[in-house]
C-alpha cells in the first residue's frame, strides 16, 4: 500500500504539471517549513532524482518513506542549497484508515 508523504510544499501550478518547481508556499510546521525552505525556492532535485518541473516532483514524492530524511537542492536568487527534509506520514491517509475502519 502507498503510503501518502507529506512535506508540506506547494507549488506554483497555475501554468500546469510543466511548469517549473517553484515553491508557492509552505504548510505553517511542516517538515519543509522546519527544514528552512522558503517561497519562490526553486527545486532542482529531490534525493537523487533530478526536478524539471512540478510533475518531477509529484512523481519523486511518491519514493520518499516517511521519517527518513532526503536532501532537497533548491536555487533561491542566484545561490544554490541543499536543504535535508525529514518526511513525514500524511494526515490525511489517517483520516482514510479511520474512514475504512468504521
């Protein structure tokens, strides 16, 4: 079963799945939020996967295991980061275990 990971990161997906992974916002005490991850970041990988744009990172997402940390490379302005974010398990998939368990 997939489990469903959270790192609280929204993206820009007004122009579609192509765009760019630029960050939007981030969840107030996510995981990316802690991290230090801030608006307009651009996201250039994910662990060893390489981002192109915001299907890239749906995709790369969906890899993650929860609790074990991943490096994120971000561009903001002209600088490189490497920002480690530590995955955490949705809440949302325990309001769905909830829902079937009833």
């Amino acid at each position: 079963k997939n489990e469903i990971i959270y790192l609280g990161i929204h993206l820009f997906e007004l122009s579609g799945k192509k765009a760019p992974a630029f960050i939007d916002r981030l969840d107030l005490g996510s995981p990316s939020f802690f991290a230090g991850l801030q608006k307009d970041d651009l996201i250039i990988s994910v662990g060893d996967k390489k981002i192109t744009n915001c299907e890239d990172f749906d995709k790369a997402i969906k890899d993650l295991r929860p609790l074990i940390k991943v490096q994120i490379l971000i561009k903001r302005k002209d600088e490189y980061y490497k920002v480690e974010v530590t995955p955490i398990k949705s809440e949302l998939e325990l309001e769905i275990e909830d829902k079937e368990n009833e």
